[in-house]
C-alpha cells in the first residue's frame, strides 16, 4: 500500500492471544480400601486401625485389614520349600527388587551373604512380610544349608553351568545369586551342587540379576507347583 505525505497509515491492531485453558490435574490413584463398610468383622487377625482409617498397604485382597503378624503367620504357613541367598559385597541395589519377588512367590526365606546392610528401596516395604536371614560369609552360609538339607543351586554364567530351562531343580533348595556385574563367587560355585544358566537369544551377554532371580524363581513354580498330579 503507497502511503501518502501527510496521512500516515495506522498498523492494524494484533489480536492478543487467549489464553489457553488450564488443564485440570490428573486424580491421583487410591491405593488400596478405605475404612470398613458396616458392621465390623469378628476375629483375632483383623486390625481395629485399618477397619476404622482404611488399609493403604501393598497387600493382596484377602489379607486386607489383616494385622501385620496374622498376614506373617498365614504366609508361613503356606511357604514353599525353596530359599533365596544373594552376595551383598558392594551393596547391590538388586537386593530390595530380589526380595519383592521371593515375596511374591512365597520363597521360605531371604539371605543376604556378605555385607548386612542392603538397599530396601526396592523391596517395597515386602521385606516385612518376607524372613530375611543373614549370613557374614559364604563358609557360614554352606553350613547353615548343609545342615538344612537344602542343596546349594547357583545361578550364573559359568563353563560347566548346565541350562536352567532343562534342569530338574530339588524341591528342597537354596538358589544362590551373585552381585550386578562380578556375579557369584569362586567360593559359592565351589559349594554349589549344580550353576545354572538361563538361556539368552540376543546379543547381550548377560541379563540384570533382579531378573535372573525372578526367572529362576518362577522356574521352581512351574516344576513344583504347576507340574504336581492332580
């Protein structure tokens, strides 16, 4: 447009931008039942605080407004026959997610060989519904198994380790997992009856020890627990 001497042209006023709506927050998700709806249940294993407040905890259906040690007592009631031990020499920080699955899969108990404090982070508060023992070295560990009967099972990569997939694991056991990275030691591979290997089809060499443990575990479900006659 050709402006003339004189009559200068007024720019075009621009429009102000609205403002974008706010976006509500997202509603955080409740974690587990609020109080006790009606009459209150009769029994020693319920829990007056939780019927009244409501039950937050990480717990199945059937053990809400448990007491803690009635959910404890029923659980050791119903254990499997397998044991958990890691090596704890660096403070792996697997230990809390290992102990979450020996939970899940109601593993006897937890040991922590070596150094005694572990990372509960990843535990998830299960290691108060889980028997966790500990044991200094791995010579005390081999006697305490030896004298429970309970054949020592390492799981890693070693040249005479024998695939987990097609191993008939003893009901009665102790699988033995080592830290991130050194993996188990001389001593436990020694001690051990048999090392296993969990077989792996891409490129890596090996797979995280909280997962290797977890496989492990449900390999011991599907043979003694999913494979028994009807």
């Amino acid at each position: 447009m050709k402006q003339m001497p004189g009559n200068p042209v007024e720019p075009l006023p621009i429009p102000a931008e609205e403002p974008a709506p706010e976006e509500a927050p997202e509603p955080k998700a409740e974690v587990g039942v609020g109080p006790w709806e009606g009459s209150w249940p009769e029994g020693d294993h319920w829990d007056p605080e939780l019927l009244a407040d409501g039950d937050r905890r990480n717990v199945v259906d059937q053990y809400r407004y448990w007491k803690h040690d009635a959910i404890v007592a029923d659980l050791d009631s119903k254990r499997h026959n397998f044991h958990i031990a890691i090596e704890n020499w660096q403070h792996d920080l697997n230990i809390g997610t290992v102990v979450r699955t020996a939970n899940a899969f109601l593993a006897k108990e937890v040991h922590i060989i070596g150094r005694r404090r572990w990372n509960r982070r990843g535990a998830m508060v299960t290691d108060r519904y889980q028997h966790v023992r500990h044991h200094s070295t791995v010579e005390d560990f081999v006697v305490w198994a030896q004298g429970e009967g309970l054949a020592i099972i390492g799981i890693d990569i070693f040249p005479d380790s024998v695939p987990l997939e097609t191993y008939e694991l003893p009901k009665d056991c102790v699988l033995v997992f080592g830290q991130e990275g050194p993996g188990l030691t001389p001593e436990v591979h020694e001690a051990a009856l048999a090392t296993l290997s969990i077989e792996q089809f891409g490129s890596t060499r090996s797979i995280n020890a909280a997962s290797a443990a977890a496989i492990a575990m449900h390999a011991w479900i599907r043979r003694h627990v999913f494979s028994q006659p009807v």
